[in-house]
C-alpha cells in the first residue's frame, strides 16, 4: 500500500516528527486492511463452528432394548442462537414405550483464531409414566469444537424417585451426586459442507445421559438440500458391561428426521 501524500510530505519536512508520522501510517494500514481469516488447506473459514442460526428439527426413531423391546420415538429439538456468545438448545421426546423426555441446555461460547470452547450447563427430565417414576438430571461441562472434532467433559448428578413416594421422607430417594461426563466427535467435512458423516463417542445424547461405565457409540449423516432445508440419520449402539471386560448387546436405535433453518 501507498504512503497517503500528506503524511510523505509530513514525514521529509521534519525528522523530529517522523516518529509520530510511522505511528500514523501504522494505523491506517491497519484500519484498512481486512481482518485476518484462518482457513482449512480446502480454503473454507475455521473460525468458529460452522454458521450457525435458529433451527427447527423433527426425526422419527425405531428403537430396541432388553428392558422395552420394540419401541418408537418422536423427537423435538429446537437451537436458539441469541448472539454470537451464547445459544440455547432445547430437546423434546415422546416415546410409545410411555416415557416422555424434556432437556433445556445453555451454552456460553467463546471464539477462537481456530474453532471455540464453550460451557455447557444442562437439566434433563425423564418422565417413566410406564413405572410412576421420574430421573432428574443436572449437568455442568466444558468442551471444545471446531470443523472436524468436538471434545467435551464434565459431571452430572442424578436424582431418582417414584411418584407414590411419601412426600415427608427421603427415604425413597435414589441420588447419584457425580457421574462423569464426556463426549468425543469427529467429522470428516467441515461444518459448512452441504453434507458431512460423523462419529461419536460419549455417555450422553439429546435425550440421556447414562453413567460414565455406560457408553455408547453413534454415527450420523446429514445432507443440505437448500438454505433451509436439511435431512439427517443417525444410528446408535449401547452396549453394556464394557468396562467389567463382559460387553454384551444392550440396545440400538435408528433415528431420521428433517431441519429447517431460519
């Protein structure tokens, strides 16, 4: 870039003065350059995660396990961007098996030359009407995320009772004070892909979270047919007794649904 010729002519007129005149052109080259972007080897942005913005999602799910067999699921979930700092998510299931499930997360984010952390706080409900019973759930967690891997830990306490319980006691209470929590995804494209596959590790999805000796494993597609419109699946397998060295089939699921993007 060019000296401006007022400040060349500031600058030869008086060596007292040159110093001020550097300082100067110091700003106006900075105030008229572009903002530094960070980019992939493929050319697309890394800052932050994806463009994210109010969506909408329904999906369908066939799901089986050893305690309810052959069941369906209807799921709601909905993510409210407020700023570029803080986004609210909030999850929705019904199930034939007659539970019904209710989870509000809110998440601070913090951007980063290269993807952004965020923390987590999270309360899950599940409403076991088939059993009278309720399972509450309270979670705190940070985490990291950027186009091809999110990565995140935390705790979780559990409170456990049935609706018959006599109101004066406690003594039907069942309470988990610290559960860890984690969860580890990858992707193979970046979030701002028309399509992208990914895998996932962790104890905890949109609408459970299980004990850390519980995990479960998913993989998952999603395809953007417009600006607005995207289609998902996903599959998720739960075994059990893994870390007792005695893994055996628990249960899977089968979920596909629709987003739309405001």
């Amino acid at each position: 870039m060019k000296k401006p010729q007022f400040l060349k002519k500031l600058l030869c007129s008086s060596p007292s003065l040159r110093g001020l005149g550097g300082v100067l052109l110091v700003l106006c080259l900075s105030v008229s350059a572009a903002p530094k972007e960070y980019t992939a080897c493929d050319g697309h942005s890394l800052r932050g995660f994806g463009n994210a913005g109010y969506e909408l999602s329904v999906s369908a799910e066939y799901a089986y396990n050893r305690t309810y067999e052959h069941f369906g699921n209807l799921n709601i979930q909905a993510l409210m961007p407020v700023n570029p700092y803080f986004e609210l998510q909030t999850n929705l299931q019904a199930s034939t098996a007659n539970y019904y499930t209710g989870a509000l997360i809110l998440r601070p984010k913090f951007a980063l030359p290269v993807g952004e952390l965020f923390a987590e706080t999270e309360v899950l409900y599940r409403a076991l009407a088939r059993n009278r019973q309720g399972d509450f759930c309270a979670a705190l967690s940070v985490g990291y995320r950027m186009d091809y891997v999110s990565f995140q830990i935390g705790m979780f306490g559990r409170v456990m009772s049935t609706w018959d319980r006599d109101w004066h006691t406690e003594e039907t209470y069942n309470i988990e004070p610290f559960n860890l929590l984690y969860r580890l995804e990858v992707f193979c494209r970046p979030q701002t892909s028309r399509w992208n596959i990914s895998a996932c590790f962790a104890n905890i999805d949109d609408y459970q979270m299980e004990r850390m000796w519980q995990p479960i494993f998913m993989l998952g597609g999603r395809y953007d047919i417009n600006d607005h419109w995207r289609v998902s699946v996903q599959g998720e397998c739960k075994p059990t007794g893994m870390f007792h060295l005695n893994a055996t089939f628990y249960g899977a699921y089968a979920r596909a649904g629709f987003t739309y993007k405001f």
